[in-house]
C-alpha cells in the first residue's frame, strides 16, 4: 500500500482552493421587447446557416494602440542646447579662463532656443544663464586685475639720482 492515487493529479499550489469551472452553457435567447427598435440599434440578422449562440465567441489577438492625438511626438534634437549647458558648466569651473568658450556657449544656446525642439529649450535656458554668468565672472576678474596693474604703476615710487 502506497499513499499516492492510483491516477496523477494536476499540480495545485498550497492554499490554492479555487472553485471548479461550471461548464459552458448558452445564454438565453434575449426577451423581445413591444417597443419598436430603432434602425441604428438594430442587430444584423444571422445568416440562415448558422444558428445564433451556437459556439463560444471568438476572440482576436488584442490590438496595441499605435498613439494618437495627444501623444508627445518624437524627441527632438537637442545638441546644441545640451553642449551650451555643458560650456557653461565648464566655464563657471574654469572660473572663466577664456572668453571664447563662453562666447560660442552663448552662441550655441541662442542657437538651440531658435532651432531645436521644445524637450531642448531647458537646456538651453540653462546653458545661456551658466555662460552669461560666466562672461560675468570673467569681465569681474579682468576688471579688477587691470584695477590692480593701474593702481600699481600709478603708486610705484619715481626714483631720481
């Protein structure tokens, strides 16, 4: 004697006691009503082949939904906007050490504003104020060194002998 069925049972997951599937059964016909349907509501007639409830309903594959209106579209480029974000960034850490890069930074996101798609406009807002700021920075330390080499040679002693 052994304590397994004499027939294989199919594999139940522990505390998994789910009620049997009743068998399928045909829907009633639909009860007819005294009131005239309209056109528009009116149900195709059955082709006189096949009987109406006959078989379960067939169902298709489901279709994905390709996107429509109100959906964002392709992302746009954002090159311009990204690499004046990035100039500016390099420049504020360079604390300015040349003009050029602020200048084509500047150029670039004015650039970008104008042509790139709306994703990039951030960018390049962001890469205008950095290198603005920058060129700010700059003209500071320039300022203040030619102050400095003013204020230098005007005080040097004049020596005569």
């Amino acid at each position: 004697m052994s304590d397994q069925p004499d027939t294989p049972q199919p594999y139940m997951p522990p505390g998994y006691n789910s009620p049997p599937v009743p068998p399928y059964m045909q829907p009633a016909p639909p009860a007819q009503s005294a009131a005239p349907v309209p056109p528009y509501y009116a149900q195709p007639a059955a082709p006189a082949a096949q009987q109406p409830y006959s078989q379960p309903p067939q169902f298709n594959a489901p279709t994905y939904y390709q996107g429509g209106p109100g959906y964002p579209g392709p992302v746009g480029p954002k090159g311009m906007s990204l690499t004046s974000m990035i100039v500016g960034l390099a420049s504020l850490v360079l604390v300015g050490f040349l003009i050029v890069p602020q200048i084509v930074g500047i150029i670039l996101g004015h650039m970008g504003l104008k042509r790139e798609s709306p994703q990039g406009r951030g960018f390049a807002i962001a890469g205008l104020v950095l290198n603005y700021l920058a060129l700010l920075i700059y003209g500071i330390i320039v300022g203040i060194w030619f102050a400095i080499v003013l204020v230098a040679a005007g005080s040097s002693p004049s020596y005569s002998y």
